[in-house]
C-alpha cells in the first residue's frame, strides 16, 4: 500500500481537518483563547468548506456573555471580510442549522442585502409545509422579515406567510399574525386571518392578536360578520362597514 493510501486521500485528510476544528470552535469550556485561535484559523483558510464550519461558531453560547458577542462579532467580521465565496456557506448555514440564524442573516444583510429577503422568504415557505417541535428558527425568520423588510408586501410574502397561520405553536401563528399586519397584506391574508380567529376562537392568546391585526389593518369581516361579532371582546368593536376597531 502507497502512502496515498496508508494516509487517505487530501480530501478525507481536509474533512477530518475540519471536523477537528468544528468541535475545537465550539467548545463552550476551556480557554477562550482556543476557540479565538481557532476563529482566525477558518478565516483564513477562506474555502467555502471552512466558512461554513466558521459559522458553527454562532451555534454556541459561552460564558461570560462578553467574550461570546466578541467572538460571535469576530466571526461575522471574518466571514464578510472573505466576500462572495462566504455568501453559499452562509445560506447553507441558515437553511440547515437551527441555532444563530440571526447572526447569519446579518453576515448576509453585509454580503448580499439584495438576497436576503429572498433568502427568508425561500426559507419560511420551507418550514410552513413541515412540522418543528421547535418553533424557533420560524420565529427568528418572522421577526426578521417585520424588522427588516416591512413594507415588502406583495403576493410572495403571503404566500410564505399565510400556511403558517395554521402551525402548530400558538407563538408562530402570533408572530405570523403580526408580520402581515405590518406587511399590509391583501384580501387572501384578510381571508385567512378570520379563518384563524374562528379556528383558535377559544384561544385568547391568538383571539386578540387575530383582532388587534385585523384593526390594524381596518379591514372588514364582510361574509363573517355574525361569527366575528360574537368573538369580540373590549377594546374591540365592529363598526357600520363591519370593520374591526379598537377603542382608544
């Protein structure tokens, strides 16, 4: 047997590499000093395969929180510095990993503004068709997309947004509830929205989320009126056009 084979090949040698380092940037215990050796190291070996291990770094939290957000902050800064060739590892990060996605959208807010919305949409419409016993990465996408693109609109954001009007967690279907109040949607989110007030009518929770976004919105109940009017509760009211108010 030649070397080549007593040692395995550059690739196998490059991903056992790689896997050393994953765990090393990691390790929540031990010096910190490990870990910052480590960060620098991915940075710059700048191939798409160590980006994409650099980003596991937002996987973790450490102690003290001071030195976790100056490593987090560290890698970030690492990952836009390498430019394009880090953009696929990032997206791959934030589709496949279901811890510090926040982060890894910022490193893409710097990378690629142009992208990211598309990204977040592509990504809730994923998880709208598949069930997560825990909600949330949903959660980090929706609170994403309300602080950084309201006013987007438009029937690529509903048709993201409105199948996870029927998610199984009461905070997606809030938080979802909230993001199409403040992405101004049209009649099919009008819709679906009293279709969920009627469905959750005895979850209070989700009840008055539904009517505080359907005030917001001013929009009518028109076909639903007598289902509507028997949910409202104070500071809620229907008006003569059957619009949902808030008193002040």
């Amino acid at each position: 047997m030649g070397l080549f084979g007593l040692f395995g090949s550059k690739e196998e040698r490059a991903k056992g590499t790689l896997q050393k380092l994953a765990k090393k940037v990691t390790e929540r215990y031990g010096p910190p000093e490990n870990r910052q050796k480590v960060i620098h190291q991915l940075g710059e070996m700048g191939t798409p395969e160590a980006l994409e291990t650099l980003c596991l770094r937002f996987t973790v939290r450490v102690e003290p929180g001071i030195t976790d957000d100056e490593e987090k902050d560290t890698t970030r800064a690492l990952l836009v510095e390498a430019g394009q060739p880090a953009i696929a590892p990032v997206e791959k990060f934030v589709t496949e990993h279901e811890d510090g996605i926040a982060w890894g959208l910022r490193v893409l807010a710097e990378l690629a503004p142009e992208r990211v919305l598309g990204d977040v949409l592509r990504e809730l419409t994923r998880l709208g068709r598949i069930y997560s016993r825990d909600p949330e990465k949903k959660l980090v996408f929706l609170k994403w997309l309300v602080e950084h693109h309201a006013g987007a609109g438009g029937a690529e954001v509903e048709g993201a947004l409105l199948p996870l009007l029927e998610d199984f967690s009461d905070d997606v279907r809030i938080s979802t509830t909230r993001a199409l109040a403040a992405l101004a949607p049209g009649e099919a989110a009008r819709d679906a929205l009293i279709q969920l007030l009627l469905r959750d009518r005895d979850n209070a929770r989700v009840r008055g989320e539904v009517l505080d976004a359907l005030a917001t919105l001013g929009a009518d109940v028109k076909g639903h009126r007598p289902s509507v009017e028997a949910l409202l509760v104070e500071p809620f009211f229907l008006d003569r056009e059957g619009r949902v108010k808030k008193r002040a």
